[in-house]
C-alpha cells in the first residue's frame, strides 16, 4: 500500500515525542535520534493516517561535494499543480486516493531507473498527514 502508517516516537531522555519524520534517522547506528539532545528514541504508537497528500515531484541529480571524488544525490521539486489531499479513513477515501495514485504513476511518472543521468525523472510521491513537501528529501545529505 502506497500510505504509510502514523509512527509516534518518544525520546527517554528529554521526553520530547512526536512523529517519526520529526526525528532525525542515524543511519550508520540503525536508529532515530532526538534532534534537541541526541539520545536515541522508541517507538510509542502506530495507527492509520485519516489523510494524505499526493504530489508530482521533478527529481534530478545534485552535486553532494567533492568528497571520494564527487558523490550526487536526488532532490526534487513538487510540481505544484498536481497536489491533491484526500480523506483516507473510510474505504471510499482510500479508493479514490488509490485510484488518484495510480493514474498519476501511469501518466506522468519517469521512474529514477529509468531516466539518463542528465534528465530529470518525474515521481509521484504520497504523505500521510502532512502536506506535501515543497522540495525533496526533506534534510540534504551530508557527507560522513
């Protein structure tokens, strides 16, 4: 299923909690950090979204640094006339959300493997209770 579900996330140390793309993922240490102090945090809830938003993103290839001789990442910039929010908490929702999903994947979606390296390749991307990103990703990579 393209929704993703409501993960909540609590910090032991400063009790800070919210949801999960609040925090920031370590990904050499596998786990997700507080972003006030930096202890590592636990999950405390999963549920349903009762929304989505669903957005076209223009994704390219940005220079990271010159670190290891160059590296790239992806970023990408939400074509601002596909936006559409829906309510997901009932089987009607979810369908029409579905429905919107898929003919937007099978119109307009370049897929990253698919594209040359100096294209851009068009993804549609679905957030569960939030609005859609203006850009992507949501923190810029930095090298480690």
């Amino acid at each position: 299923m393209f929704v993703e579900k409501i993960i909540t996330r609590r910090c032991d140390k400063c009790n800070k909690e919210g949801r999960d793309n609040r925090f920031a993922f370590d990904q050499y240490e596998g786990c997700y950090l507080c972003p006030d102090c930096g202890a590592e945090t636990e999950v405390v809830g999963v549920r349903e979204p009762n929304w989505v938003s669903i957005a076209l993103y223009e994704i390219e290839r940005a220079y990271g640094g010159p670190e290891e001789g160059g590296w790239y990442y992806d970023k990408g910039r939400r074509e601002i006339a596909t936006i559409r929010n829906f309510e997901v908490d009932t089987p009607e929702g979810l369908a029409e959300a579905t429905t919107y999903f898929d003919a937007m994947r099978a119109k307009h979606e370049i897929p990253v493997s698919k594209r040359r390296w100096d294209e851009p390749a068009m993804v549609v991307k679905c957030f569960s209770e939030e609005m859609a990103l203006i850009s992507t990703p949501r923190h810029i990579p930095v090298y480690c």
